[in-house]
C-alpha cells in the first residue's frame, strides 16, 4: 500500500507529457502480457490437437490391423488352432506390433512412435507393464465406464504423448490360452512358460492398448512460433505505441503547452502575447476561449484605466 502511494504520488508529479508516455507504456506491457497469454493458450491447444490427432489415426490404424487379423487371418489358419497349435501370426497383438515395425523400418519419422499392449500379467514378458502403465491399466478397472485416458509422460528421457484403450477378453475362445496352463497350446507352453499369462477372465480389464507419440518437437516448434509471433506482436505494438504518443505530445500536449506559456505572459502583464489556434478541435476551442477571456481581460483594463484617469483629474486640478 505504501508503495501504491508513493508510485501515485510520483505520477501525480508528472508532466502530462511523461503521464501519458506512462500510461502508453502500462497499455503497452499490459497489451503485451495478455497477448502472450491468449497466444500462448491457443497455440497450446492446436499443439495438443495435432499431436492427439496423430496419436489417434496410429492406434486406429493399429486397431485396423488387429480387426483384420481377427476377422481374415484367424479363419484362414482356424485347421491349426482347432489342431490345439499356438501360431503367432492369429494373435491381434503381433500383428499390429510387426505392422508398426515395418512402418518405422520404411519411415524415420515414426522411429520414436511407440505401442504397447501393457498388461498387468502378460503372456509375453516385453508387454509387462511399468509403474506408471499400470496406474493406467488400474484406472481401467476401477471405472469401467472409462473409454480412454490421454495425457504427457516423460518416457526414455523424451516428453511424449499418449493416448490409451483399455484391454479386456470379450470372446470365450480367447480364453483357451489364458486361463490355465494345462488348457494352453502345448507350443505356447514351449514358447513362453507357464507362469504368466493365466487366470485371466472373460470381460475384465487385463491391461490397456497405448500409443506414444513424441512431442518434444512439436512442443519446440510450438514456443518457436510463440516467441516469433511475440516478436511481431511487440513490434506492433511498440510502433503503435510510439506513433500514438508522438501524435499526443504533437498535437495535444504541445499546442497545451503553448496555451499555458501564452496565459503565463497574459499573467505577468504582457497583453500582446497571443494564443494561436492550430486545429479545430477542442483544443482549438480551448484556445479561442483563453483568447476570448484574454480581451475581455484587456478590455477590461483599459476600462479600468480609463476610469482611473477620469477620476484622477479632478484631484489633479
């Protein structure tokens, strides 16, 4: 509150020339930090929707794979698996695992795409899921109303973004290989062991689909176009500024100024300073009052004068 004070007092002790480049300066800063914020917002949200977008279109593409290994691979190989033998290439999840491969091997830019079928007790040991994928897996299980968690995680020392399915078995035949050991494919028993992947049921939440999209380069490109909008929007603004406060001290606080020097003179007895009217504005308009009030001070001097000097006579005889 003191400093409230002592700051207003201090402004209060400006001229109005330096009151208004005080004000045009506020304006500015304040004009400057809201424009940042707003931008910064903005840019923040198309930044997260370009890179959900992409997070999106992998996992359906993913998901795309793993529909057609379901509904076109599963029949033609249906002799072999009813043969009780365990083949790879049925499984939806090392389809879309090798499909994602193959794109990253043709392609370096999804080199730092990532996708996991995390899962609380896998099968396969690589989809065991870490610490913060079984926070997300148990989210799953406690809101089954829950269709999908996005979000940022720092991961392999890299910022990304992911987006996540929940897993659950929905058909009964799927059940053959995840229930117990001895109803498992002998070769699956031989491939992988027989101690993960079992006691799963029917419609439980086993794990979560997730794909992870790097963000640290958008992010970047991001505050790279932040800070040179910024730029261009405090280029703006100080032009603007400067060209308001020039066209104030020209043609407001100057014409002001010689009003109050001219009224200064009138004070001091020299009735032949004159105010000069500049524009037509009320600036002009204060002028001819002041140039008005100054006749009539002259008129009514003389007056005076006059009047003095009839009264004088007299005695002077």
């Amino acid at each position: 509150m003191y400093l409230l004070r002592k700051s207003l007092l201090v402004f209060n002790n400006l001229n109005l020339a330096k009151k208004l480049t005080v004000l045009l300066l506020l304006i500015f800063i304040e004009g400057i930090a809201l424009s940042g914020i707003a931008l910064a917002s903005v840019l923040n949200y198309k930044t997260q929707d370009e890179i959900s977008s992409s997070a999106w279109l992998l996992l359906q593409t993913i998901n795309s794979v793993r529909s057609y290994t379901t509904t076109e691979i599963i029949p033609q190989l249906q002799s072999r698996l009813d043969n009780n033998e365990f083949i790879q290439q049925a499984i939806p999840a090392y389809s879309s695992r090798k499909v994602l491969e193959d794109l990253q091997n043709k392609n370096d830019k999804f080199q730092d795409f990532l996708y996991k079928e995390a899962m609380l007790n896998p099968t396969n040991i690589r989809d065991k899921a870490d610490t913060f994928e079984a926070t997300i897996v148990k989210e799953f299980q406690k809101n089954k109303n829950l269709k999908n968690l996005s979000g940022f995680r720092s991961l392999l020392g890299k910022n990304f973004f992911y987006i996540a399915l929940p897993i659950s078995i929905t058909e009964s035949s799927c059940l053959q290989c995840h229930s117990t050991p001895d109803a498992a494919p002998k070769t699956m028993i031989d491939m992988y062991g027989d101690r993960n992947g079992f006691g799963w049921k029917l419609n439980m939440v086993n794990g979560a689909q997730i794909v992870s999209i790097p963000a640290n380069e958008v992010l970047q490109k991001a505050r790279q176009s932040l800070v040179l909008v910024m730029g261009v929007v405090t280029l703006i603004f100080a032009s603007a500024i400067y060209t308001a406060n020039f066209w104030l001290k020209r043609y407001v606080v100057k014409p002001i100024k010689q009003v109050v020097r001219v009224t200064e003179a009138v004070s001091t007895g020299d009735l032949n300073a004159e105010f000069e009217k500049v524009s037509n504005d009320e600036i002009g308009s204060l002028v001819e009052a002041f140039t008005r009030m100054k006749l009539s001070l002259v008129m009514a001097i003389r007056r005076y004068e006059r009047y003095r000097m009839v009264n004088r006579e007299p005695r002077d005889k």
